[in-house]
C-alpha cells in the first residue's frame, strides 16, 4: 500500500517529464506570442484554442494520475482478493520491468508458490518514460527475465495468472499474440487470469489527450483474449479510465 498520498502522480510526472517540460515550454511561448505579437484573429484564435488544449491536458493528466493511483484505492490492490474465492497455491505476475504489484499480490495470497517474470525487450520497449521506470528503485522481488513468447514455466502450471499494466508495452499484435498464447499454455484449466489496462477510449483521451493513444482500443484486448482461447468470466471498470478483466481458461469438456 502507498504510504505517499501522491506517490502516483509523481512517479507520473517523473517518469515522462520530457512530455511535462515540453508541454509547459509550448504553452509559455505561445502565451509569450499571444502577448508580444500582434496576430489576425484567425491565427490568434487558434493559438489560443491550441495553448488552452496544452494547459487542460497537461493538468488532467496529473489530476486524473492522482485519482487513479492515490484516491481511487486501485493500487492497493485489495480488490483482486474476491476475484479469487478460492486462494491460488501458484501464480505468476509478469510485468516489464517496473513492479509496484508483486508486493500486494504476496500480502493478499501469503502461502503460496509465485513466479515473477520481466518480459522488458529493450529492442521493442524503448520509450522513454519505461526505460526511467525501469531504473526506479522500488525494493520489488528480484524477478527471472523472460521473453513474452517463451514463458519459463510448464504447461499449466500456474493457478492464477497477473498481468498488470504491462502487455500494453508490447507493441506489435504478433508479440502480444505470442504472449497470450503463453499465458493460456501456462495456465491450469479452469483457473483465472487477471489485464488490467487503460484503454484508448474517450475517458482516456479526455484525461491525456494524444497521449491515449498509447493504450489500446478495447476491440484489440478481445481479440487477444479469443484468439488465445480465454473466455472472458468478469469485465468491469477501476475508475472510468481502466478497466479489469477476469479470464478463464475453461476445463476440458
């Protein structure tokens, strides 16, 4: 559990400071021109609507951040606890390199076997924000490094399957395909699998502007889930802009 009320929105803001400093350099030099310059009302009309659009994103971003990781209760992860009426014995989080989940996920099933795996490729996740991420020092287990189409672990293995935030960063189709097929390899029949992910919808896109566009369409997560052969058990939202799925990988009929 965070002990910094605004632990979230900071790491936020750390993380893609680049975005923040060329967000607030763009509003005060358009601010500057609006001043300095004399402009025709059409031009001088649109830097305004365009510096107003910069300002708004750039304090829903942080706004929307806060409540997401420091209000919503979201991120003490207590909710995944009744998704799993019947305690798993082995489960494995997969994530990219940041773990702020493994922690919570041992509080909640404290006498069970877990495997964590990195599925970080530094050839495909280069963006800056993940690579700050990566060097942020969180205390996380040590986790094995995996590649998301080769998961080190045996054919249904696991009981329980968490996958948090993270197969966003794969950002090709065909290496989320591979990673899907691998949970579903590594999973036992008739056990549960948890995504949780923001989606590139209107609540994303009115809290983070061009910025959704790094989540994925919810059309896409459906496909990934039935072409892996999961069905889906539960699917609700975690605040309006993520939204958690429960799948099942049914038992042999």
């Amino acid at each position: 559990m965070k002990q910094n009320r605004y632990r979230g929105v900071i790491e936020i803001a750390w993380f893609n400071r680049h975005q923040y400093v060329a967000g607030t350099l763009v509003c005060l030099g358009a601010g500057w021109i609006w001043l300095r310059i004399p402009l025709p009302v059409i031009p001088c009309a649109l830097l305004a609507l365009g510096t107003g659009l910069a300002a708004f994103w750039l304090a829903a971003s942080l706004a929307a951040s806060h409540y997401i990781y420091d209000r919503s209760g979201l991120s003490t992860w207590e909710w995944v606890k009744p998704l799993f009426p019947k305690p798993p014995t082995r489960w494995a989080n997969i994530h990219c390199g940041f773990d702020e989940t493994t922690a919570s996920l041992d509080r909640l099933f404290p006498r069970s076997e877990r495997l964590v795996l990195d599925i970080f490729d530094a050839g495909e996740m280069t963006e800056a924000s993940l690579q700050r991420a990566r060097r942020c020092e969180t205390r996380a287990p040590v986790a094995v490094r995996a590649q998301s189409a080769a998961l080190p672990a045996r054919d249904e293995q696991m009981e329980a399957l968490f996958v948090l935030f993270a197969a966003h960063e794969l950002r090709h189709r065909f290496a989320r395909s591979a990673l899907f097929r691998e949970l579903h390899r590594v999973l036992a029949r008739d056990r549960r699998f948890l995504l949780v992910e923001h989606l590139r919808d209107g609540w994303n896109f009115l809290a983070f502007g061009l910025g959704y566009w790094h989540f994925l369409p919810r059309r896409e997560w459906v496909a990934q889930i039935r072409g892996a052969g999961f069905t889906v058990e539960r699917e609700f939202h975690k605040t309006p802009f993520v939204r958690a799925r429960l799948l099942r990988k049914e038992a042999r009929s």
